[in-house]
C-alpha cells in the first residue's frame, strides 16, 4: 500500500479525538510491518497520551522494524506533560517515520524529524499535506497567530431575515438543524455572542443531547463591574469593551491569551456583521429555512459598489436537513 493509504487513515484516528485533544492537534497514528497494521492510536485528550504513544502501546506485535504513519510530525519537545514522542519511537526500534506535516509549533516545526534522522530512522513528510492543514485548521492558526480560529453561525429565511420585527425566532430551523448546530458547538471550546443577545434572549448556550459537554461561553459588550460578577456565577466569559469600539481583532487577541483556540459566534446580527465587516473569520455555517418573514433584522449590513467586491467564499459545501439547506464555507 502506498503511504496516502495510512497516511488517510491516520486522519480517521486523528479526528477521533474531537473535541477533547483541544488545544493540542488532531493527531492519528498507524504502525505498519510486513505489510499488515499492527498498531493504531490517536491524541485522545489533552494532558494525555499522544498518538504515537497509543499506537505504539496498542500493537499487537514487537514494533522493532515497523513504519510508523503519522498525521503529524511527532514531538520532541519536554515544556509539556507528557514525555516527547520521539524518545520512545527511539527506544522502539521504529525504522521509518513517514509524516504529511511538520508541526509549526516553533518547538518542533522540523526538529522533531532531524532527531530521528540523526538517530539512523529513516524519514519523510509531506504527502497529503493539504489534507493534514485541513484536519488541523484550528490548531495551526492558533499556534502560529495565539487567537483562535473562528467559526460563524447562523440561521435565516430565505429572504436573510433572522427573526420578525418582534424579535420571534423561535424556531426558525427544524430539529434535524438544531441538532447539527449542537455538533458545531461541540467541535469548539468556546461559543461567542453579543450582550443585546445575552439579555434579550438569556441562551443557554451549551450543547445538548448527544453532543452534550462543557464549554466556554463569551459574551461581548459593555459591561458594569456588577454585570461582570453575575455573569461570571453562570459561568459566562465577559470581554469588556467598557464602552468603545473594539475591534474583532482585538476581541480575538482577549480570547486567545485565555488558552482558547477556537471560537463559533452565534449572534447576534451586530456581533455577526462586525466580524464580516472586518473580515477576521475563517469559515461560515448559513442555515436556511424555506420561509419568508418580511419585516426584520438581517445578519449582513454592508454596501458594496461593485459585486467583484462582494465577500466570496472559497471550499463551499452543502447538505440537507428535511427542507433546510445549509451552506458551508471558509474565508
């Protein structure tokens, strides 16, 4: 088999460790030999084993000699709670490392290969490369940039309105939907919304059912030291903009010196459109729901002169839900 056969399947046991390997990466490994799979792991939660670690402890025969396949590049740094992996595929006996990225964290990003190499492994990465980016879109642009990555959300009509003038939105998507935007708000660690939409709407904001876990929830506005208290008993985050303009940006930078890597903003229409406007998102999630309201407030207010300016997504998907349609795409 080729190395973008495991390589592929070091993705499918990367992506097992949604939403608990978070903030670290999404990491699968496959431990090959005479041909036949004798090991498979991945990252399972932060703070725990890596990939290579499980693959390595799960195998069903010695590893001497064996070829490891790995997501991403193995780590060879100590400033971290578990022991660097590539002591242990020394140790092993592992006779080739076969990767489709380096790890862009400054402490390995190439370092963690040139140990092995110097230890006489025979090693190798980039294939599939994309592929691994994509898998690790949050991770890679939070520890290169430290503000996390940010996911837009949100449900309309068919003529772009998010509620009636009277604020009614309830419901606006059929359960099969709802349901899907439970799953976004487990694949991230934090959920962001507006303080207009704090108060008006009192969310709950966790997800539920089957994707049910804890998560961090961000509100955003101008807040009295009294506010921030109560806020702070339920369990919300306050970014306080005590009473400016603050920029996207500027919230993300707040964010992501928390340790938070990734971030969906539901609402409201003023939070959304800010982060439209200033253009510091990464990909949208539009749920459509085949209705007509009329009077009401919209998510998007921009004014373009030209359509070759109009914002274009890149990457679009779709799928449906009974007779909703949702679109998907990144900046």
């Amino acid at each position: 088999m080729s190395p973008s056969f495991y390589l592929n399947i070091c993705f499918q046991e990367a992506l097992k460790g949604i939403p608990y390997a978070s903030p670290n990466p999404l990491v699968g490994a496959v431990l090959v030999k005479n041909g036949k799979i004798i090991g498979l792991g991945h990252h399972e939660k932060c703070g725990e084993n890596h990939a290579e670690v499980n693959a390595i402890k799960n195998a069903t025969e010695d590893v001497a000699g064996a070829t490891l396949y790995c997501s991403l590049e193995p780590c060879c740094h100590t400033n971290k709670r578990t022991p660097p992996c590539t002591e242990l595929i020394i140790k092993s006996r592992i006779s080739t490392v076969i990767v489709s990225n380096l790890d862009p964290n400054p402490e390995v990003s190439g370092k963690g290969l040139k140990i092995l190499e110097m230890s006489g492994i025979k090693v190798e990465f980039g294939e599939e490369r994309e592929k691994g980016e994509d898998i690790n879109e949050v991770f890679f642009k939070y520890i290169k940039n430290k503000i996390p990555f940010v996911h837009l959300k949100w449900a309309q009509s068919l003529d772009a309105k998010l509620c009636t003038d009277q604020y009614d939105s309830k419901w606006i998507t059929n359960e099969e939907s709802r349901e899907y935007a439970h799953y976004l708000r487990y694949r991230y660690d934090a959920v962001l919304i507006g303080k207009n939409t704090f108060v008006q709407d009192a969310p709950n904001l966790s997800p539920r059912g089957k994707w049910a876990k804890e998560i961090k929830k961000i509100v955003v506005g101008n807040f009295s030291p009294d506010e921030i208290d109560a806020m702070s008993n339920k369990s919300f985050i306050a970014i306080n903009t005590k009473g400016k303009k603050l920029s996207t940006s500027a919230i993300l930078q707040q964010i992501g010196a928390l340790g938070i890597s990734s971030v969906l903003v539901e609402g409201g229409p003023a939070t959304l459109n800010q982060f439209l406007n200033e253009t510091t998102y990464d990909k949208v999630t539009t749920f459509i729901a085949p209705i007509f309201i009329g009077n009401g407030p919209s998510y998007f207010e921009s004014h373009f002169s030209k359509i070759a300016d109009a914002i274009s997504l890149k990457n679009v998907t779709h799928k449906s839900f009974g007779n909703n349609l949702v679109i998907e795409g990144s900046k």
